[in-house]
C-alpha cells in the first residue's frame, strides 16, 4: 500500500535529516515506527502527508509509492484526497470551534461526496463522548478530548492510510489505553491502514503487527511486532528493562549506549 525506497530529506536545502530511509504499509495494517526525539519519526510522516513542504523541506532521493503511484512532492491537500491523512502530534485545533463544527472542518477537506450526517455517526460511535460534547467550544476540552477529537477530525475524512504522531502524548495511563483501544478497533472495523510514530513502545507494538526503529535519521531494526517486544535492545532502549526483566535507571540505560549492536 505504501513503500517509502530509500529517502532522503533536507530542510534549507542545507540540513540533511533522514538518511536513505526505506519501510513500508501493508494494507490493513497497524506499522510502529519507533526512535528517540530528533530520530526523525515526525519528518518521515510529513514526508508522506505533504507537510513537509510547508517547512522548508524537501525530499531530495528516494521514492514515495502509495497505492503504485508516486506521490512525492504531491501538495498537501492532493494527499488527503488520495485517502492520506496525517493526525499531527500536540493536538493542533481550532479553539474557537465548537467540536461538531471541528469534525465538519474535517469532513470538507476530505470530501468526495459521502453523507455527512453518516460520517458523524461514525465518529461519534468510536467516541461517544465527542457527542455528548458536539456543542463544547474545542478551547475548553481536556487534552484526551482533544485527542479524540483530532483523530476523529482525520476519521471523519474516510482515510485509506492514517498517519498518528505520537498519540499518546501528555495522557494519563488509562486515557492511553482507551486511546490505543480505539486505534486498533478503527483500524479492524474500517480497515484502516495505520502508520503510529510512539515512544510509547509497550502500548504501540502490543497493537501493532510490524515495526520500524529510527535513530539519527535511519532505519535501525525492523520486524514483526511480537519479535520486537522480545528483542534485548528495545527491551533496554524503549522499555527500560534489563535482560532478567528489572526495570533500570537512567544512568544505567544512558551507559549502555556503547553495546547498542546496530551502533556497532
């Protein structure tokens, strides 16, 4: 469904961020993409929605492939037509609206002549509180609310492939867990494709089917899901657990650095 071949990115022309990166969407499936701040995870998904270009960036190499077709350099708005869509992380509203006029912002952009009292039902039956909230000015919602409601603001669009930056951002334990629960039920119910960028490695690759680690603006490691959450690195790295599986503090993670085998 989606194949980024060995991409390269700079900003100003001058600042080279992501250095050959290469990974790819199954259709229907959730895919983590992993990695530390600065890694290069956020780059990677405004290198697919387009987003990037309103930055000073550029793919200078590489291909972006979505559904056969090349969609590098495409505008930001020809992507969401094509069933792309991309939840940005810090919960990027218009304050001043009211929720149901947010979703409604959501529905134009995406428009390709669905019902819109349809796609309301739709967003209001993953989030049923979202509704009982349609006339609450977006300014005053919680930060889980608001992070509902950006995910439903892309839902409401009928994506083919969301794009989730860091979800789980800010939110309570058990907020994350709802949050995640709803990922994967929108992705199993309606077939979304999902690319998830998360430091959340424990909650994202429980959900996931495959994943992808970033440092330094490449691809690291990469695999199944389930193989991942055994792997000794991630367990070290984005879990904080040492081989006998006692948690670790900071200094002793921060020390290890050197034995990281893809480093090697």
């Amino acid at each position: 469904m989606l194949s980024l071949n060995n991409i390269e990115v700079m900003y100003s022309s001058v600042i080279l961020v992501l250095k050959g990166v290469s990974l790819g969407v199954k259709e229907g499936q959730i895919v983590v993409l992993l990695g530390a701040n600065g890694a290069g995870k956020t780059t990677t998904l405004k290198a697919i929605s387009g987003l990037l270009y309103v930055e000073t960036g550029e793919v200078t190499d590489g291909e972006i492939i979505f559904e056969g077709f090349s969609i590098k350099g495409f505008a930001p708005h020809k992507i969401v037509r094509s069933g792309i869509v991309q939840v940005q992380e810090g919960r990027r509203i218009f304050e001043h609206f009211m929720v149901e006029e947010e979703l409604k912002v959501g529905a134009f952009v995406g428009s390709k002549g669905a019902n819109l009292e349809t796609d309301l039902e739709k967003v209001y039956s993953y989030f049923p509180n979202l509704k009982s909230l349609r006339r609450r000015v977006c300014g005053f919602l919680s930060g889980g609310e608001q992070q509902m409601l950006v995910i439903g603001r892309a839902l409401i669009t009928n994506p083919k492939l969301m794009l989730l930056d860091e979800p789980s951002l800010g939110l309570s334990p058990m907020l994350v867990a709802e949050i995640f629960d709803i990922i994967k039920k929108i992705n199993t119910e309606e077939k979304t494709s999902i690319l998830l960028v998360e430091q959340n490695a424990t909650a994202s690759l429980e959900i996931a089917a495959y994943g992808y680690v970033m440092e330094n603006g490449r691809v690291v490691m990469d695999g199944p899901a389930e193989e991942l959450l055994r792997n000794e690195d991630i367990k070290e790295f984005y879990l904080g657990l040492s081989e006998v599986g006692h948690r670790k503090s900071y200094r002793d993670i921060k020390h290890y650095k050197r034995r990281k085998r893809w480093l090697s």
